[in-house]
C-alpha cells in the first residue's frame, strides 16, 4: 500500500511539473477573407509548435468560388461582426488571439453605379465595432491589412465587380487609424505584398502558391515577435 501511494505521489508531481514547464501554446482564429483562406495552411504551418491555430471554417463551399464569400471566407465587415457576435455569444473557443481583415470584399465596386459594397462610413462602424466586440470579450486581436489591388488587371477580367487600389488604401487607412486609437496591432501585409511581381498575381486579386506561402511566413513571424514582446511585458509588470 505504501509503495503504491509513493508511486501516485511521484505521478501527480510528474504531471505538476510537467505542466510547469509546458505552458500552453497560445491559441489564435483567424477571420479573413479568401487571401487568408489561401494563406492559412502556410501559417499552420510555421506557427505549428508554438501556437494552436483554427480559423472560420467550412466543408469546402469557399473554395468552389473565392469571390463569394460564404463558409470559410469572411467576408466583408459587416459579415465580421455578424460572425464575430454570434462567435463569442456561442462558442466554446475561447481564443487568445483573434487575427481579423475584411477590405476586399467591401470596396467591391459596381461597375454601373460606382457605390461600393460597404461605404466608408459604414466600414468604420463595423470596424469601431469589431474591435469593441474582441477588447470587451477580453481578448487579443491583431488586424491584418488588405493586399493590393491592381487595377488594370482585376478590372479587366470582367468578374461582375470592380476593385481600385486607391479605396485598398483608404480602408486600410481608416482601419489602421481605429486600431492605433484601441491599442490593435496591425500586420503591414498590404506594403509586404505590394513587392510581389505582377506575375504574383494567379488571376484578378489572388495571389499563386509560392506567394501565398511567403505571406503565411510573414504573418508567423510578426506572431511570434508579438507573443515575445507581450511576454517581456507581462514579465516587467510583475516584477
């Protein structure tokens, strides 16, 4: 009996000590459009070990037509916080990290019209809210910025919608401003991919595997950056 009890007793402090040493990996979900979707297995994958990845998922249904965001793809920002509220209200996730973008799908532009999908005013509403939504569930979020449009080339290849880098940039602007005035940090991705060549470029707005693969490094990088820089600081606060 009494070897018995030792035994229990050397395992229960194996385990303490186990989970002393082996803290748990930070878990981050991403909410993106299909650039994230392209992306992911790539930030899977260098993030493997040293982060517990998941991201809004499907059975496959965005794949079939990446310019309709349904499943898997975000969508635009008023379809973020949709998700996103419903997300946090029934989840059993609880994620550390939330790494957000909506953009491409809110300057869509109807050719006739002109009006885009989202208007300015709107977007920064959903933004203003998205982050509100994260920072009050008590949680860490990054936004990570829109990826270039070229305009000649996606506007030539008459898909039922135009997109102008100029309105890229000044949603990525308004989303910037509002994450620097709530303490967001924000992946730079649209200045990393605006160096691809224009043969990056597999049709009128995504990008081709050896592409996708250097984004989903980049975003990786900046993740592990993140943690380090947050643990120095959770260290001095304790101190």
């Amino acid at each position: 009996m009494k070897t018995n009890r030792n035994i229990a007793i050397l395992v229960l402090l194996m385990i303490a000590f186990s989970s002393f040493h082996c803290p748990k990996k930070p878990a981050i979900f991403v909410i993106g459009d299909s650039i994230s979707i392209q992306y992911g297995p790539y930030l899977k994958k260098y993030t493997a070990g040293k982060f517990d990845y998941d991201r809004k998922r499907d059975q496959g249904e965005a794949m079939k037509n990446l310019d309709n965001p349904v499943g898997a793809n975000g969508g635009n920002s008023r379809m973020v916080v949709e998700y996103l509220t419903e997300f946090l209200h029934n989840d059993t996730l609880k994620p550390d990290i939330f790494l957000i973008n909506c953009g491409l799908h809110d300057i869509k532009t109807n050719p006739k019209t002109g009006e885009k999908d989202i208007p300015e005013e709107e977007y920064t509403h959903n933004i203003e809210k998205i982050i509100k939504l994260v920072l009050q569930a008590g949680r860490q979020m990054i936004w990570i910025q829109s990826t270039p449009v070229n305009d000649s080339i996606h506007n030539s290849k008459r898909i039922g919608f135009y997109r102008y880098n100029q309105d890229a940039l000044r949603y990525n602007a308004i989303a910037d401003s509002l994450c620097r005035e709530n303490g967001v940090s924000v992946i730079d991705l649209y200045a990393f991919s605006e160096k691809f060549p224009l043969e990056a470029y597999q049709d009128h707005v995504h990008y081709a595997e050896k592409y996708r693969e250097l984004q989903g490094a980049y975003i990786a990088g900046f993740l592990e950056h993140f943690i380090t820089i947050s643990n120095e600081k959770n260290k001095t606060i304790r101190k």
